[in-house]
C-alpha cells in the first residue's frame, strides 16, 4: 500500500522537475512577445534564433571553451587519479586537500578568486582566463569520476600484465587505460558540460569578445523576456537530454574482459 | 554512432545557412543608409573593436552595417551603470576601445589619467554636433570625450495604477500605498540624488550629515521598492511587474510608445540632467579602427537611428531632420525648458566622497 | 586502493612528476587566488590607478559584522538552510522510490533526474521566471479562472527565491542520497519485518539511520550552493533579497571595493569549509555509531 502512495509521490516529484521546463518549451512555439496565454502556433522565435549572430558567436566561443577545458581536464585529471592510486605520495593529504576544494567551495569564491588572480597578474581577460578558470575547477571532478571507476576496477588484470613482464607504462598503456576509456570518456564528458553550463566562472573572468553561451542568456533575460530565450532553451533542454543519456550509457559499462 | 552524428551536424549546419538569409523581422527604419566613409585608410583599420556601452543604447542593425561597410569585427559588451564600466576599467587589461560614460564619469576617468586623447582628424564629423553641445565645461575642445545622447532621470508612472495627481513630486514617492509597486534605478548617484532632493540638498553635496539623512530616508523607501534595475526596467513597468518607479527618460519614452497609459512625471523640485559621452579608453588597442567608429556614429543618419530605437535626446543636429514630430513633443525626449529650470547635473566628487557614496548604496541595497 | 609491494611500485618521485601538472594548475587557479584574497581582504584600499592593494587594516571584516551586512549573511543562511530542509523533504521519498525500483527501471529513472539537473542553470532559473512573473503562467492561469482579478506579485520576492534554490538544487540532494540508498543491504529491512516491525517502524529504526551520511551529504551540497549563489537571488529576488553571493559580486564589479569584497568572499568560505568540517565529524561517527 506504501508502495502505491510512494508511486504517485514519485509522479508528483517528476512533475515539480519537469513542468517549469516543459511549458516553457511549449511557450517557444506561443505566437506572443509577452502574454502566456496562448495565441497560435509559430515557429518565428526559432527562424529568429537562428539569424541571431551574437548567439551564434556565443555558442562557438563557448564550444571552444567547453572542448579544450573537457582535453586539458581530463589529461591532467587521469594524471593526477593514476598517480594518487597505489603510489606512496609524500604529501598526500595536502594534495587530496586541494582537490577537495573546488568541489566544496561555491563558484563565487572560485570567480573572484580567478579575477583577482588575473587583475593583480595583468593577465588581460578574455576566453583563455575562461578556459583556465574552467580547468582548474573540472580537473577535481575528473579525478572523483576515475577513482571511483579505479576503485571498482578489478586489480588482478594489471597485476597479470605485471607478472608478464609488462613495465609500468606498458600495464598502463595496454591495461589500465582501456579498462578505463569509459571513465575517462565520462569524465570528459562531465568536464564539458560543467564548462558549457558554467556561469559564474565566465562570469567573472570573461573579456570583450569572449561572451559564452550562459553569459549571452543572462544578458537577453536581463534586457527583457524575449520568447528567443524560450527558443533557445528548449533546443539546449533537447541537446542536455542526449548529453545525459550518453554519458549514463558510458558510465554503466562495466568490466569486459 | 559517427554516420548519424555527422548526419545531425550537416542537417544542422544546412538548415543554418539556409534559414540565415530569412529576415529577422526588424523593423525597417526610413532614414537612408549610410555610405562608406573614403577618406578612412582601410590599411590602419584593425580587424577587431571592443566596445563597451549601457544596456538598451546601441541598435544591432548600426553595429552590423558598420561591420560590412569596414570589414571590422565589432565586438560589443554591455554595462549598467558607469561605477560598473568604472570598475572594469580600473582591474586594468580590460581591452575595451570605446565607453560611454556620463559627464561626471568622464571627469573621473580623465582624473585618474584611464583615457586617451582623440586625434580629432579622425573624427571630422565632430562638426555636426549641435552648437549646445560643444565646448562643454568638461572638455571644451572634446579632447577627450564626445557627446553621445543626452536625457534626464525621472518618475515615470503607470496611469492606470497611479493617478497622476497621486505622484506630483519626488516625496510622493515615499506613500505607503506604493508598496512593493516601484522600480528604481540601480544606479547609486541617481537613486541618493531623489532623496537629497526631498531634503533639498543639491545632489553633489558632501556634507556627511545631509547624506546620511538621505540614507535614512533610502531605507525607508525600500519597502516601496520592488526592484532596482537599471537594464530594462521598461519590462518591469509593461509586464504588470511594477507600476511606476524612476526609470532613464529614454526608457519611459519607450514605454510610452509601447502604451499610452504611461506618463513622465517631472516634479517641481528638479531632475538628474545627464549626458553620455563617448570615449576611448587608455591603451586601448584599437585606437584608430574607435575613431572611425565615433565618426561614423556622428553621421547624421546613424545618430539618427540611435534615437529612433532608444529614444533619447540627440546631440547631432544633422540628425534631428530625421527624428518624427511624435517624438519632439514627447516630454520625456524633449523636455520643455521651464521643466528643466532646477535640473541639475551630477558631478566628480573626489576619491574619498565616491567611497561614501558607494558605501551608502552598499547599505541601502542590503 | 591497497598499495602494493614496495618493491615493484615506482618510487614516489615519479609519482610526483605524473600528479605535478595537476597540482600545479590547482594551486595557481584554487590555492593561489585564496591567498590574494587574503591578502586583499586585509588592505585598506586598491591603490589609485593600479590592481594592487595598498595599506593594511582590519575594517572590513569589522565591517562585516556590522548588522547591515551581517543580516544579509543571516538572510542566506536562512534561505540555505530552508532550501536544504526543503530540497531533503521533496527528494528523499523520490530518491527512495527509485532506490527501490526494479534494477532495470531504476536507470531510466534516475536519468529523468539527472537531465533537468544537466539542464543549463540559468534556463532552470528563467523558466520559474516564466512561470511566476505577472503576465506568467501561474498568474494566466489564476487570472483566467477567474480567481483573481489582478496578477499576484509572485516573483522579485524571497519565496521566488527560495522556490529557484529548490528548484534547481534539489537533484544535488537525490542523486547523493540514492547513492546511499541503493548500497544499502536490503537483508536488514527483510530481518527488521520478520521480527514484527510495521514497514514505518522499519524505516525509521533502520532505513533512515542508515541513510544518514546520504542526507548529511546532500543536504551539505544543497545548502553550500544555495549559501553561495548570485544567479537566483539576481534574477529571482528584488530589492529586499539579496544574497551574500550578490554583495560579493556588487562589491567587485561596482562599488571598486576589492577589499571588502575578499573579505565577504572569505567569510563565505571559512563558513563553508567549518559546515564541511562538522559535517565530516558527525557523518563519521554516525556511521560507527550504534544501530538502534
């Protein structure tokens, strides 16, 4: 009986999750500037969204952006998470300290640090302090992806390769990182789309010409509530939905000897 | 996985290109186009601008047509209130080659030594300001700065809400059946000012008594205050959000064209008569390619589209042919003189004095 | 992560020179910035002209505690703490549900959380806009109903605000504590009903403590990133709401006042990692605690 009242709780959870998003979907195709009474079917946000070439150049600076912070992170991630698995690292905790703060502190501490870090350095701001202020924040999440991956990942395989003969590189090369390349297709994954999605970051670290695709949409919603912006969420919604799908399919593999 | 992905891509880049070339529904403006300027040197232009201007001040279609004409990539960066553009400014390696700060901002910026002289060679069209307009106090020569739009900050409310005898002067504003009902501007000079002028102070004043009783009385405003906003306050104001609150003349001005239940409120005591300039920032690394850009936003045709989008009043008088008669008897573009008798402009009041300025608008906005 | 035999495992050196690239990009973009600030935080001012901080002073974190700013920082801890209790009460019973579903639903299931969650923030955020604001759907709907004449004033308030950090937080509440749930040994709720325990009593003698580190650790995110936010009280909040996060960021990019700004930023922080900390300390010995 319990089970039929946690059901349609469920529902009503999934419902709070969904409803905001998917009338706003629905108001993208509403023939009105303003009201949200519907008044026709059109497609004009859509034709207008696609004309609009600020957005446009935000999406490419923010692809840029999200593709190389994704390569750097998840390079410099699997380093870090291969050197702290089964190595004596003298300093380890200072290390699993620094990790653990971009994790723990609110991205507002993380942007004003990174501008201060920038202003005081008179490094000038544009994509590259965006792209370096993404990487520093994503190198953490990779790194908790692939040690969880490590950690469930069986051991004996590289202990075998070891008994072969295999040097330390060659186990790595030839066993480890492809019993891991789903982990690390993931952490990258994740790395691009915490880069796509920042706001705060970029926020505080963006330049002339270095507009992203989140700092774009706060500044359409801010001068006004154009259906443009409802356009334009719905095709990010769609898009999010395939991200999310990929990156479970990724992370469900287990190991295939 | 692949076929279908690079499938999905093409399709995508296909439909962009085609449905490009669809109009975007603007509007079209009746002022003629404008024409490439041949004594600009192609060979000194750079491929990039960065211009940094005030929300809701410069159409695309002038930034676009100006991107054709030149081959110049204009990248354009918006901000809402000058301490803000000041700010950016003042962190240093911004970037920017153009600003547009008011008259007290420009003064600032040329005391701390952040702006560079312009080469006026460039900028022949200099010429079409109106004779009001040049040899300002401030730069009498417009070495420095050059007059961009002008206007003046307000009560602008929604008749149907708020019966014009309801608001005749600026304490009206403090009735407590105004509660939760007002936009302000977000703007720490303009909003102190509307409670100096209760006490009737002069909005430049540095007497720390007269300030804190403002602040005083700033804070007992705030529950009337729904809002402080400075970008688009005018959507606040349509949408039902608000219904009256001191807004830019320029943006009551488009609230009154969208909807003529709206009115602009000058009371007896004064009002903020402000001018934007533009400017060309220290070490900005586009200083020519900036030039040609204020020249060309100096041709008649171009100034004229400025305030046929954002109706502000407009300097150039070359310009003014093109501005309808609607809006030359609108009083919030064109105010009549009489109302502007006790207007006041805001000016530079040192280091030490903006530290409490700013310090009085942190707390008021907490 | 057990080490191996010291005599196959490189030496520690060479692990350094694999973690080094990391570590160095996480010092100078994490660590280093915190020390400026720190730094800044106890200047008086920025020099005229020039990025660098001049003087040295405590006053702005005397000024911090001035009721002025030390309300805001109550405000936000309020509205964090409401928007962790809130986030904890609307998603356990959904985090539960899923836990207990047949293992073939369950991913599908918890992919219908995780895409809002990925969804982009500041969309999440403009669609409540959209639904609250005067000419809204919420309103729309009211007013065509006819239970209303005039729109309600639903948005550019601290209930807006506190509906877009529940909103929008509430999956980094879920997917932590379904972590949680899903490992738990189903063994324990089986012998907790063969010894005659109602399935209310089983959850809360069993189910509930079990879960604990889950809810500690959601509720720990939740509340962080609400306590922290700028987007949601920017968009969502009028006059009156305005949050740490807002101040910090009207310090930095509008009032010039670097220090001040550090200070508040740092303040922020130091609450943080203390929740961290306690958190850490409570989850542990619960979780060695006795089971009742």
């Amino acid at each position: 009986m319990k089970g039929r009242w946690l059901k349609l709780y469920a529902w009503f959870a999934y419902g709070f999750l969904y409803l905001p998003i998917l009338i706003l979907m629905l108001l993208s195709f509403n023939a009105s500037r303003t009201s949200s009474v519907w008044k026709g079917f059109t497609l004009d946000w859509y034709v207008k969204l696609l004309s609009n070439d600020l957005l446009w150049e935000a999406v490419r600076n923010s692809l840029v952006v999200a593709v190389s912070a994704a390569a750097l992170s998840t390079v410099l991630g699997t380093m870090t998470a291969l050197a702290l698995n089964r190595n004596r690292i003298p300093g380890r905790m200072l290390v699993e300290g620094l990790l653990y703060l971009p994790l723990i502190l609110p991205d507002i501490v993380l942007g004003v640090g990174a501008l201060v870090l920038f202003t005081a350095l008179g490094i000038k701001l544009g994509l590259g302090t965006i792209l370096a202020a993404h990487v520093g924040t994503s190198i953490s999440y990779v790194v908790m992806v692939l040690r969880a991956r490590l950690a469930d990942m069986d051991q004996n395989l590289e202990d075998a390769a070891r008994d072969l003969g295999a040097t330390p590189w060659q186990t790595i090369r030839y066993v480890t990182l492809p019993l891991l390349a789903p982990a690390i297709l993931a952490g990258g994954l994740l790395a691009f789309t915490l880069s796509l999605d920042d706001f705060i970051l970029s926020f505080f670290t963006a330049g002339p010409g270095a507009t992203t695709l989140p700092l774009r949409i706060y500044g359409m919603v801010k001068t006004g509530l154009t259906p443009e912006v409802n356009a334009l969420s719905t095709v990010l919604l769609l898009l999010t939905g395939l991200a999310t799908y990929l990156y479970q399919r990724l992370t469900k593999n287990g190991d295939k000897a | 996985m692949q076929n279908r992905w690079g499938r999905a891509l093409t399709a995508l880049v296909l439909a962009t290109t085609v449905l490009a070339g669809c109009s975007s529904g603007e509007k079209k403006s009746d002022i003629p186009a404008v024409t490439k300027d041949p004594k600009v040197d192609s060979a000194k232009l750079t491929k990039e601008l960065n211009v940094f201007n005030w929300t809701e001040y410069l159409p695309e279609s002038v930034i676009t047509d100006f991107e054709e004409l030149y081959g110049v990539k204009v990248n354009y960066d918006t901000y809402s209130s000058n301490e803000e553009m000041h700010a950016k400014l003042k962190a240093g390696g911004s970037g920017y080659d153009i600003v547009v700060p008011e008259i007290y901002m420009i003064k600032v910026l040329q005391r701390e030594g952040l702006l560079e002289k312009l080469d006026k060679a460039n900028i022949p069209n200099l010429a079409n300001l109106d004779s009001q307009f040049k040899g300002l106090p401030h730069d009498p020569q417009n070495d420095y700065s050059i007059p961009y739009m002008w206007g003046t900050t307000s009560i602008v409310i929604n008749t149907e809400k708020i019966k014009p005898e309801e608001v005749k002067t600026w304490a009206d504003l403090w009735k407590p059946e105004f509660k939760d009902r007002l936009v302000m501007p977000d703007d720490a000079r303009e909003t102190i000012a509307i409670a100096l002028r209760v006490d009737g102070q002069s909005i430049n004043t540095t007497d720390k008594a007269a300030l804190d009783k403002a602040k005083e009385r700033l804070l007992a405003l705030k529950p009337n205050v729904k809002a402080f906003n400075n970008d688009s306050p005018k959507d606040l104001l349509l949408g039902g959000e608000v219904w009256g609150g001191v807004v830019w003349s320029g943006e009551a001005a488009l609230v009154i064209r969208e909807s003529d239940k709206f009115q602009y409120v000058i009371p007896p005591e004064g009002v903020t008569l402000w001018i934007d300039n533009m400017a060309i920032p220290k070490g900005a690394p586009n200083k020519y390619t900036a030039e040609v850009f204020l020249n060309y936003l100096l041709t008649p045709e171009v100034s004229a589209r400025l305030s046929e989008e954002y109706p502000y009043g407009n300097p150039n008088k070359g310009a003014l042919k093109y501005i309808p008669e609607t809006d030359k008897k609108n009083p919030a573009i064109f105010p009549a003189a009489e109302s502007l008798k006790k207007a006041e402009s805001l000016d530079d009041l040192g280091d030490e004095m903006n530290q409490i300025y700013d310090q009085i608008w942190t707390e008021i906005k907490g | 992560m057990t080490p191996g035999p010291a005599t196959s495992r490189p030496s520690p050196w060479k692990g350094w020179a694999i973690l080094a690239p990391g570590v160095l990009w996480l010092l100078a973009l994490v660590a280093a910035p915190l020390v400026l600030m720190l730094l800044y935080s106890l200047a008086s001012r920025l020099a005229a002209g020039s990025p660098w901080p001049e003087g040295f002073s405590g006053e702005h974190y005397i000024r911090l505690i001035d009721p002025l700013y030390f309300k805001i920082f109550v405000r936000s801890i309020f509205q964090a703490s409401l928007a962790a209790l809130f986030s904890l009460a609307l998603g356990y019973p959904l985090a539960y549900y899923i836990a207990r579903s047949p293992l073939a639903k369950r991913d599908r299931l918890l992919l219908l959380v995780i895409i809002p969650f990925w969804t982009n923030f500041l969309v999440r955020t403009y669609a409540w806009m959209v639904m609250l604001r005067a000419q809204g759907v919420v309103n729309s709907l009211l007013m065509a109903t006819g239970l209303i004449s005039e729109p309600l004033p639903l948005l550019y308030n601290e209930v807006a605000v506190q509906v877009g950090l529940v909103y929008t937080l509430m999956p980094l509440l879920i997917l932590p504590l379904y972590a949680n749930l899903e490992k738990m040994d189903q063994r324990l709720l089986d012998a907790a009903s063969d010894l005659g325990a109602t399935p209310s009593a089983a959850f809360w003698s069993v189910t509930w403590p079990l879960s604990r580190p889950g809810v500690l650790l959601g509720c720990m995110m939740v509340f962080i990133s609400a306590f922290g936010m700028y987007l949601v009280p920017d968009l969502m909040g009028g006059a009156r709401s305005i949050m740490v996060g807002n101040l910090i960021q009207n310090q930095f990019l509008q009032a010039r006042n670097w220090p001040f700004g550090a200070a508040a930023a740092l303040a922020l922080t130091a609450i943080v990692l203390g929740l961290a900390l306690l958190v850490q300390r409570w989850g542990r010995l619960d979780g060695q605690g006795v089971r009742r």
